[in-house]
C-alpha cells in the first residue's frame, strides 16, 4: 500500500506519532522540570528541599509521567536510529532486547525512587 | 554510501546527535537520582557535581536539550503545519535562538 499522498502523519505507523506527541509533552514537562528543579540553588541541590517537594502526590505523578515518557522517547529514538543501519536479524533483535532491558531496568529504578522516598527527619 | 549535506540535513545530525546525548544522560540522571533515598549518598554526589567541569558541563546539557527542544517543535511544524515551505527559516531561528540561550545561560551560571 502506498501512502505518497497521505502524509507521513497519516501512514499509521503508532512509533512515527506517538514520538511527536511525546515530545510535545516532553517539550512542556522539561520546562517545568527546569523551573521546578532550579528555580532557586537549594530547590535542585538541598535533600530536604527536595524530599519535601516530593512528597507531594501530584508532583511524584508529574515526575512518573516524565520518567515513563522521557526513557520512551529517548529510547524509541535510539532504536530508530539503529534501524537506519543494515546488519543482521540476529544482532537487531540482539539490540532491542538491551535497549528494552535498559529501558524498563532504569524506568523501574526511577519509579521505585519516586514511590518510596523517605520522609524528612 | 554518502549523502549530500544541505543546510537541513546539518540540522537532521545535530538533531540525532543531541538526542543519543540526552539519552545517554536521563539513565544516569535516574541512577543518580535514585541516590535520594540515603542523604549522605546524595550529599555527596551533589559534592561532585559542584566540580567546576562537571558544572561547564551541565552548562553544555542545557543547550543540548534547547536544540533538541526548539528543533523537536520545528519538525512538529513540518510535519504538521506545513512548516517544510519555510524549514530552513526555522533551522535558522533554531540555532541562533540556541546560541542566544546558551549565551544566556552562560551568564546565568558564571557571572
């Protein structure tokens, strides 16, 4: 089937769009982030400034988005930027499963800091 | 196989080269982060991280993601608003508007 005269955003390929649209969030959450990280020198550095900010449910939720969507995106482009060179079945799937591995090793790291932070003394 | 380099395909390398950088970075910044849970670790990670270097660094990090941002919208706009008819006008707006922030935050950081 060809696409030409549909659009590259009309070709139904789920990984193409769902990169824009995480990286229009991502667009918006790192200026956040950025705001609410280093706002002030202590806001980003002071452990009890920070322990106190994430204790805030929706602040831990903003950042579980971020960590799920930040590691798809980055990941998702390194993937695709792998594609672009020709090697052997073996080897791509090889890659994937490290790229996949790495992603949901670090994804669960960064979910279980945010869900089980102590609480300031 | 060698492609020649328009003016936009220097922004297509720029584009791959940030991302697999800030790619490189979120998983070390989660590691990292993770350290959170035992202050003294934190402490002293947030010790090094004072490191002149570490901070020209960090200095570098934020252009990287300001390129990478910017040029991010910039193909959103070609794939969605027509953008392509004028994408080497935003190439342009892209890199000095980079270049601007960078500078900016340069002096932000170490003035």
């Amino acid at each position: 089937m060809s696409f030409k005269f549909e659009g590259a955003s009309k070709s139904g390929s789920f990984g193409w769009y769902f990169q824009r649209v995480t990286g229009v969030v991502l667009f918006i959450q790192v200026l956040a982030h950025f705001y609410i990280a280093h706002r002030t020198w202590d806001a980003g550095h002071d452990w009890p400034t920070i322990i106190a900010r994430l204790s805030n449910p929706y602040m831990q939720m903003f950042y579980l988005v971020f960590v799920a969507l930040g590691l798809y995106h980055g990941l998702n482009g390194l993937w695709s930027i792998i594609r672009d060179y020709h090697m052997s079945e073996g080897r791509r799937q090889f890659i994937f499963g490290v790229i996949v591995t790495v992603g949901v090793f670090i994804g669960v790291l960064g979910f279980i800091t945010m869900l089980t932070l102590p609480s300031v003394q | 196989m060698r492609y020649v380099k328009h003016y936009g395909t220097w922004g297509y390398i720029l584009h791959r080269l940030s991302g697999l950088a800030l790619t490189g970075y979120i998983l070390i910044h989660i590691y990292l982060v993770s350290g959170l849970h035992n202050r003294p670790v934190w402490d002293q990670e947030m010790q090094i991280f004072r490191h002149p270097a570490l901070m020209v660094l960090e200095w570098f990090l934020f252009s990287v993601v300001v390129y990478h941002s910017l040029n991010g919208l910039r193909i959103f706009m070609i794939d969605y608003f027509n953008g392509a008819r004028y994408q080497k006008q935003l190439l342009t707006g892209v890199l000095v508007l980079s270049v601007i922030l960078f500078a900016g935050m340069g002096a932000i950081m170490f003035l």
